[in-house]
C-alpha cells in the first residue's frame, strides 16, 4: 500500500463541520465592511518578489527568514504573500484606484510564511484586511477603530482589548531611532542575537522582543513619544479625545511597534491574554509612505488585518456557534413517495432561494430517517409518505420548537415558510 500523503506542516484543512465558523465571520465582516462603505477587492496568491522587498523592508524577519519565494520557468524571483496591505497597494497603484482618490477597500484570503507553527501561528493562514486611501486626517483613523471594536460585537467576541501607540513622523522616528541605537549599543552584553542583528538594522524591533532577559532593558530604553514634534503630539492626542468621545476603552502601549518598516504615526493592536503568546488578534496603522515607495505618487493611507484563526480560536472558547447551514430535512417513505418528492423538493427550492434544504437519499425508517433529520441540524423536518402524496399534502414536523406537526399542501407550506422567512 502507498504511503499516505499528508499536509504540508503548518498548513491546515478547513474540515467541514469548521466551515459553518468561518464563513460566519466572512459574513458578518462583509456586512460591518459595506456599512462602512468599504468595496472588496481581490488579488494574486503570488507576486514579484520585489514588492514584499519594497514594502516590508529587506531586513526584516518576514524577508529574511518566512517568505516563500522561487525562481519560475521565466527566471522571475516569485513569493507567495506573506501579507496583504502591499498586494492591496500595488494593486490600487496598476489599476489606477489611488492617485488623488478617496478608496475603501477590504479583503479576504490565505497569506504564507515559513514560521514554525504552533496554535496561532501557521504557515498558511488567513487574514481579513481593510485599507483607507486619500484620507490623512485622524478621522478615518478613528473611523476604523470603531469599526473594528463594531465587529467584535456582532460576532460576540468577548475579553479583547485595544492597545494604541504613535511612531510620530519620519522625522521624529529617525531621531528616535538614533537615541535608541545609542542606548542599546551601550547595553550590546545584555542583547540576545536578534536584537544584535536588529541593533544595525531594525532598531525599533528590538522592543518588541519576547525574549523574558530582554524585557528590563527594554523597559527602561527611551521612549518614542520623548522625540515626537508638537504636531505628532497633538494628532497622537486628538485620536485618544475621540475614541474617549465614543467609549471605545484602550490603554497606551510605548513600545508597540508593529514588525513592518511602513508604518508611521498611530499603529495598533487589538490583544487578548486567552491565546497564550499569540495574543494579537487584529493590528494595523497608518501607512503614508508605502504607496510612493512601492512606485505610485504619495498617498495617505490606513489600514489594518485582523487573523482569521486566532479569531475564531476565540469564538471556540466562547463556545459561539454559527447559524446552522441547513433549514429543513425532507423525508420520504416508500416508493410513491420517493418517486415524487424529489419534485416537490425542486419546488420548495424554486420557490424559496434563500432556503437551505437537505433531501435525504438512500432510503430508510422514519426512526432513521429522523435521526438524520436532527444529526443535520435541521429546523424541521418535512415528511411525505404515500398517504401524504395522494392527499397532496406534506407533513412539516418542528425538530427544535415545541409545536405539533401539521399537514400542509405545497402552496400552504411555501407560504409558511416565506412568513417565517427561516425562523420556522
């Protein structure tokens, strides 16, 4: 017998019984997204390498170490992406959806990186992203804040909290990054390998380390907000009065940092402790100068992505169940009945699009049939036996409410059903 061929480590099968979650949360996020008039848009699984390279910064650890890149027929270097706000830019960039133009966009899909994986961390996993172009102001910045603190409430989720923190203008950070590359190189015996690579590269990482030794000296470095001009301070404190303004709770984090070399001014991240070290569930800031630098003409932007798994590792734990994906189970018993049922199973479907409805195949009991009526999740149970058949009437037994069963004709029950538009 041959060997079984099993999943690449670290990417994972969507099993059936776990797609109902996950397309819960794409429709919720797409009913919050459109509410905020933010359109969806759709790009490659892979691009030229060279833009994660632009954008993300060749030094970083998603460049350096996680990115899966090849060589193709045509001796292009090729990477599966890794994230999405640089597909999103180039995209609006080649299609011309950004220069002096107001855009809400959102997206949805697989990312990769070579990581090695845990629970919250894989090597194909999925985020959902929304991105603002055109909009410089703190408005939209607090805008999508509250959007995203909205859709946690629809989707139930419960003990997730928002950390905020200002990296001011690119002035202020190369000023900042000097003092910090002078405070770290003081202190180089107390750093860990990556925060010695990150010393001459990526300082600003460095505070952004796990490493349990590090977290002393990372405490007590200088802090960004020291180096802000008065401008940057005055945009970092209109953005706390609003969100104060509207009830949306945070706490003020120095050292969050976020890993990518884009951002500027206001970054952040929605966390949870339930997750053990994979706390951050949604996170993103403003982006100004991504757009210019990947190749288009200079254009503000803000954005975030929040992860599909962690999400709904916490809706686990909160044991949320989504709608179930089936509304009504028909039944047949003996020949007749099988015979015509499907038909009538056609009808309801015609009749009603928005209806969900299993047609049980392969015969059997009542008992049985019933059995796989409730094992489905079905509401109700429509039944036809041959006494049914030549009264032309159809049996419709609730499977979850404590209602007796009635005997309906095809235009009654459709009529029923169209009044309790899926409720049963």
């Amino acid at each position: 017998m041959a060997k079984i061929i099993q999943a690449i480590r670290g990417m994972n099968d969507i099993l059936p019984e776990q797609t109902g979650l996950w397309q819960f949360v794409e429709q919720v996020s797409r009913h919050v997204f459109a509410a905020y008039g933010y359109a969806e848009i759709r790009f490659p699984l892979v691009e030229k390498t060279e833009l994660f390279k632009r954008a993300i910064g060749e030094v970083t650890d998603i460049v350096e170490k996680e990115m899966y890149t090849f060589t193709d027929r045509n001796g292009d270097s090729l990477t599966l992406r890794p994230e999405g706000t640089a597909c999103c830019v180039r995209a609006g960039i080649q299609n011309g959806l950004l220069y002096n133009q107001i855009q809400r966009l959102w997206y949805c899909g697989a990312m990769f990186r070579h990581e090695r994986p845990q629970k919250g961390r894989y090597r194909q996993f999925h985020q959902i992203g929304a991105e603002a172009y055109g909009l410089p102001d703190i408005d939209i910045e607090a805008e999508m804040l509250l959007m995203t603190a909205r859709l946690w409430r629809r989707l139930g989720l419960k003990q997730i909290k928002l950390q905020i923190n200002s990296l001011g203008s690119l002035a202020c950070r190369a000023r900042y990054k000097a003092r910090l590359v002078a405070y770290f190189g003081a202190h180089q015996n107390q750093l860990d390998d990556d925060s010695l690579r990150r010393l001459t590269t990526n300082p600003l990482r460095i505070l952004d380390s796990k490493n349990p030794k590090m977290q002393n000296l990372c405490q007590a470095a200088p802090r960004l907000w020291d180096d802000f001009s008065d401008a940057s301070q005055q945009r970092f404190t209109q953005l706390q009065n609003l969100l104060h303004q509207h009830h949306i709770e945070f706490e003020l984090n120095p050292r969050l940092v976020r890993g990518l070399d884009y951002y500027n001014h206001t970054v952040f991240e929605w966390v949870t402790d339930r997750l053990g070290a994979q706390g951050t569930v949604c996170a993103g800031g403003r982006y100004d100068g991504l757009v210019e630098q990947i190749g288009g003409k200079a254009t503000p932007a803000f954005g975030f992505a929040l992860g599909m798994e962690r999400l709904l590792a916490l809706l686990q734990l909160d044991e949320t169940l989504p709608p179930t994906a089936i509304d009504a189970y028909f039944i047949t018993l003996g020949d007749v009945a099988e015979q015509h049922g499907l038909l009538w199973a056609e009808k309801l479907r015609q009749a009603l699009p928005y209806l969900h409805l299993l047609y049980h195949c392969g015969g059997g009991t009542l008992a049985k049939q019933l059995k796989k009526a409730h094992a489905s999740g079905a509401k109700i149970a429509l039944i036809m036996g041959e006494n049914e058949w030549q009264q032309q009437q159809i049996g419709l037994k609730y499977l979850r409410q404590a209602k007796p069963q009635v005997q309906l004709g095809l235009d009654a029950l459709i009529q029923r059903l169209k009044e309790n538009e899926r409720g049963f």
